[in-house]
C-alpha cells in the first residue's frame, strides 16, 4: 500500500475531552471542532482551544465554518495553533482564499451534493473553481448548514475529480467501506469523515468510543484491500 492509498480519517463534532481522547486513542487523523453557533455540536472558541491541549503532533484540528467573520476565524485561529479552516456557507473561492492567507491555514471547502443525479451539480467545476483548497469535502445537500447524516449517491460522482476528497455525509462503521471503493478510483486521495455515525444514539455531540474504533478498524480494513 503505497501513502497516497491510505485513506486519513477525520472525527467531526467533538465537544468532550473524552471524545477527543477516544479519537486520539483510535488513531483518527484529524479532529473536527463546529463553530458554527446554530448547530447542536458547536464549540465556543475557548472550548476548543481547552480541547486541543495535548493534543499528539500527528493528529490535525480542523475548524469548521459558516460564513464567518474574517475576524472570527483570526479569533479562533489564534486559540487553536495549527488548526486546518474548512468552510460550510456560501463562501465564495475569493472570500476562503482571502480568509485562509489572512489566517496563513489551509482550508477545505464543503460541496453540497444533492440527493439525486437528476439535479444538476458540477462537482468538477467546484472543485477547479475551489482549487487553492487543500481538499473538496463531499456532504450531502440537507437544509440549512453543516451534516445532516445523510448520504448521498456516491455512484453518481464524476468518475475523475482533480482534487484531494474528503468523503462525509451519514458514514457509520457498517457503510464505510463501500464509500471508500465506490470515491476513492475518483480523486487525487482520500479522507473520509465522521460525526453522526459514531455518536451515541440520539446524543448529537456525544461519541461513542465503541463505534469510533469499529469505524477506525473498517477503514483500515478497507485500505488493506
């Protein structure tokens, strides 16, 4: 298996040191903290910095996004040292290159892939537009902001997409594997991402540790074929 076939692994929506020492214990890739003040996983930027401390130099935070303040994201920047910007609003290509070199970060942009093939989106053109990014997450389209738990059809992806991915959208354990066969033959490289599926059932923001370690062991089985 050479580097680029490993698939990174990202838990979103941590809001608990515990949680962050089960990811961490895992050997997930990136934590995810929301700061965005409408969903039920969000963090204030002073939990997160408190979340992050001691955190091991191979684990990456990621800072998620809603059409945000320049002054915002510089706030939570300087709270969390090294934390990747990912964006989930209506920012333009200019509006999160602005914000990602004020920062001095790389950022990640959110595509919002509708459920079905018959409405139109233009993944490729996204992603050229978008292509100062360091990778295009994929989520499915639900209303409002932010993952809503669901999939969508990964089949009807583009079959070549000239980007970094990063998979999300109502991943658990048990359908992991199959995401990563159908995604990973379409772009540069991989990561997938998680929150819903490995929470404890009906505790939005709460992780399980059971299920972040079955969702860690299926996709580096998934990596090992």
């Amino acid at each position: 298996m050479t580097h680029s076939e490993r698939t990174r692994i990202k838990i979103c929506g941590l809001t608990r040191p515990q949680d962050v020492a089960s990811a961490v214990q895992a050997g997930v890739d990136a934590i995810g903290f929301v700061m965005y003040a409408q969903s039920p996983r969000h963090v204030s930027i002073q939990t997160a910095a408190e979340l992050v401390k001691g955190l091991p130099a191979h684990v990456t935070p990621v800072l998620l996004f809603v059409n945000e303040t320049l002054e915002g994201v510089q706030r939570a920047c300087q709270a969390v040292p090294g934390a990747i910007l990912q964006f989930h609003g209506d920012e333009t290509p200019q509006d999160c290159q602005s914000i990602a070199l004020a920062c001095a970060r790389p950022y990640w942009r959110a595509a919002r892939i509708p459920p079905q093939a018959q409405e139109a989106f233009d993944l490729v053109k996204f992603a050229h537009d978008y292509s100062n990014a360091q990778a295009i997450l994929l989520d499915a389209h639900v209303q409002g902001y932010g993952g809503g738990g669901k999939t969508f059809n990964w089949s009807q992806l583009p079959l070549f997409v000239n980007a970094h991915l990063v998979l999300s959208g109502g991943l658990t354990p048990a359908n992991v594997i199959e995401g990563i066969a159908q995604v990973r033959p379409r772009a540069l490289s991989l990561a997938v991402d998680v929150s819903s599926g490995v929470e404890m059932d009906g505790q939005k923001g709460l992780k399980d540790p059971r299920k972040i370690q079955a969702f860690v062991q299926a996709v580096r089985s998934a990596d090992a074929h």
